[in-house]
C-alpha cells in the first residue's frame, strides 16, 4: 500500500481552512493509503508562542482530528516531538538544504517580516517539514496550496540526497502533492488566506452563537456598498464558504438574490451560518465526548508514537549507514 504523510501545527485551533484543504482529504485518504498524520509541535515554536499552552493545544488538536474522522486504527496518528528522529534527520537535511532557496520562501518571508528577531528555525521550517514527509517515505501529501513551495524544496532534498548517498538506487521517493477542491479558502478579513496565526478563522469546535458572531462583521463582495446594489457572487469570500456547506440548491438561491440585490449580506451569513453549524455540530460534539475520556486520548497518543517510532528508527538506521557514519551500539 503506498504512503501518505502530512502534518498540521498546533499554534492554535483547527479552523476551516485546514479542514476543507486538508484534514478532510486526510479522512478520506484512510481508505486508500496508509496514512501517516503528524500534530507538528516542533514547527510550532518555531514562531513566537505561550509554551504553557503547547501541551494543550497540541493534545486538543489530536482531539479535533480524531473528531473530524481521523480513525487512529487504520492511520498513524502522533506528535512530532515524541518521535525524536524528526530532528535527527532534519539535522542530517540541513547539510544539503540549499540556503538560497530557504531564504526565498515565500512562508519564511511572510512571517519574518512580522517578526523583529527570525530564528533559524524559522528559516528551516522546510528542512523539518522534508524530514517528517521523507522519515516516512511518503508517496503523496496532502496539503493545501500554500505547501506547494515546501513540498517542491522536499523533492529537492530527496533528489539531492538520493544523488550523494544512494548511487545505486532512489532511497527517498520524490513525493506529490494531493490537492483538494478547497486548495486555498481565505479568511474572513477577505484579504488573506485563512490561518490559525492571523486570528481571520471560524473554528471546527465553534459553537453556534460564536460562528455567527465572526460570519456578521465578514467582509463580503467590497463593491458591494448598500442593501440595495446588486453584488456578484464571484468576488465574495462567502459565497465560496457556500460552496463547501450549503446544499447545491441553496448556492444557486444564494448566488440569484445576491445578483439581484434579493438579499442582503446579513441574509446571505444567516444562511451560511445555518448551514455551517449543521456540518460542523457533529465534529464539535464528538470533539467534547473524547474531551471527556483524557485516557483515551492519551493512548491514542502513545499508540500513534509506537507505530511511528518503528518506521523511523528503520529510516534512519538507513540513512546513517548510507551517509558513513559509525554504527550505535545497544545502550
Ligand atoms: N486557508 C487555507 N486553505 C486551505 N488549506 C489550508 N491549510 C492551512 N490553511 C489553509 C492547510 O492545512 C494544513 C495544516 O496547516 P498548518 O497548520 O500546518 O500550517 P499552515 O498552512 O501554516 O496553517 P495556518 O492555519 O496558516 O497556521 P499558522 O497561522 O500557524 O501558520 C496544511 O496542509 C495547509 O496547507
């Protein structure tokens, strides 16, 4: 069976934007792949955090996983610290990874100009990112749009390393991209995409009464002025959040009394956010059922990390032999 990795921070909480790019994609790739799904902890410091809510937001974000469909049975689910060998082959990386191309990122750009002092971590997100995807071996990642330039460097470091130490054969696959429908879903401010860091989110686990209060004040079609000016569906935020929660019969409705100034914005988020709190409810409820059962989560936790543990300790057994370095010993 071919392999799939893919990861997501926990720098705060599950939004739509990552359920719709991606973790959706995730639950439906059980069936076909073996999946190898990662709560990226050591990405998440490499921003500026609150290091006493790490632990929570890491395990509330195996909760909201789990909850959207995760089944920790048929995929390895585990946190990235708890699997040492990431770091360990991120540093073996760092010797091909090529400056130049860190430095253009355009993710590294756009968060270290917000940013009065950059790390190199920062700078080396990519280089771990290739080694959580190459750990595993992994055939295809499913991500949204915004990963493709890190997973283009992940190629590189799989072909660059291939060429210096397996002459013989390929030991790292060059691993490709699994996009959904929903490859980039903006945020709600309407001028950036949708992300955990930049507060523009609606939550997976947000109850009702908070939805709507983030959908009212949403920006919508900008040309779009008064109550009375008919708008075009096309150049609003929300009509494409329609798209992916409203029946089909509702979008063409919507998109009909937003033409014809029928409606006005606050209809049109009145609708959506019914519509949002039918498909999101479920998630949310099963969410605070395993909320309520703390051990089983954490042994879901530390089942994910045996599994995963067993595949990259082989890895990296490989990886250093091919590279000369002396064998360890059994301590
Ligand atoms: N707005 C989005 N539209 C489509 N896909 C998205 N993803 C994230 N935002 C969107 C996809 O979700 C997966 C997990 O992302 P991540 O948390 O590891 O990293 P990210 O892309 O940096 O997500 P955020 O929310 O923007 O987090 P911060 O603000 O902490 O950097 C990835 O597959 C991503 O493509």
């Amino acid at each position: 069976m071919h392999r799939v990795f893919s990861g997501i921070q926990p720098s705060g909480e599950l939004h739509i934007g990552n359920w719709l790019g991606a973790v959706q994609n995730w639950v439906a790739l059980q069936d076909q792949y073996q999946c190898v799904y990662c709560v990226v902890d050591l990405h998440a410091i490499t921003f500026p955090y609150q290091p006493a809510a790490l632990a929570a937001r890491t395990r509330e974000m195996v909760v909201g996983l789990l909850a959207a469909g995760i089944d920790p049975e048929r995929s390895i689910l585990f946190v990235q610290s708890h699997v040492p060998e990431h770091a360990e082959l991120q540093w073996l990386f760092t010797t091909v990874a090529p400056l130049g191309e860190l430095e253009r990122m355009t993710q590294f750009k756009d968060k270290a100009q917000r940013l009065e002092s950059v790390s190199a971590g920062l700078l080396c997100y990519p280089v771990l990112q290739a080694a959580d995807i190459l750990l595993y071996r992994a055939e295809a990642v499913p991500v949204g749009e915004d990963q493709l330039q890190h997973l283009e460097f992940t190629r590189e470091i799989a072909r660059r390393w291939n060429s210096l130490f397996a002459l013989d054969a390929p030991y790292f696959p060059e691993p490709r991209a699994l996009l959904t429908k929903a490859r980039r879903i903006m945020g709600l401010d309407g001028q950036s995409k949708m992300s955990k860091s930049l507060g523009n989110t609606i939550g997976l686990n947000d109850p009702p009464e908070v939805i709507w209060e983030k959908l009212r004040p949403a920006k919508t079609d900008p040309k779009r002025v008064r109550r009375t000016d008919p708008g075009t569906p096309e150049d609003c935020n929300l009509y494409d959040l329609h798209r992916y929660f409203s029946p089909p019969d509702a979008v063409t409705n919507v998109a009909l009394q937003c033409r014809s100034a029928g409606w006005g914005c606050l209809d049109c988020k009145r609708v959506l956010a019914d519509n949002m709190v039918k498909t999101l409810t479920p998630i949310r409820e099963r969410a605070a059922g395993l909320r309520a059962e703390p051990a089983r989560v954490d042994e879901v936790i530390a089942h994910g990390a045996r599994r995963a543990s067993a595949i990259a300790r082989e890895t990296i057994a490989q990886v250093t032999a091919r590279m000369g370095f002396l064998p360890r010993q059994e301590v």
